[in-house]
C-alpha cells in the first residue's frame, strides 16, 4: 500500500523528492501518512479534496482485496 501511495504523489507534484509516506499501524488497520513539500499540498488535495479522496478510494479498494484495513492522512 505504501508504494501506491508514494507512487501516486510523486505523479502529481513538481518535488517528488520531497514525497514521503509513513506506516502507523495499530490493532485493526494501518495508516498511511503522506507527506509533501508545502507549495505542493494543493496538487495532492484537488479541488473541493477530490483528488485526496480518489487516493483513499484506491487504497481501501486494494487493501480490501488483501483482507486489510489502511487510511490515508495527508500531513503537513
């Protein structure tokens, strides 16, 4: 899941270096932790946070396949 993510956010911003995802994981799920650079939080977001939401819809679809629970947060 976390290479998904990554793979996602690099294709969207103008500093893919500066894309970095993190595992939480606790008991019942895991949680993704996106991190970008500041000028490229929009990019990642969308407007009205549509894109944002499609990235969490592709995650939970591909990890409901696997039997698994995963979030997405994106952090600043």
């Amino acid at each position: 899941m976390k290479e998904l993510v990554e793979y996602i956010a690099k294709s969207l911003v103008d500093n893919p270096e500066e894309v970095t995802v993190t595992e939480q994981e606790n008991e019942r799920s895991t949680i993704l932790e996106l991190r970008v650079a500041p000028e490229d939080m929009g990019k990642v977001i969308g407007k009205q946070g549509k894109i944002a939401q499609s990235i969490r819809t592709l995650t939970k679809a591909t990890a409901a396949k696997k039997g698994i629970r995963v979030g997405v947060e994106i952090m600043r």
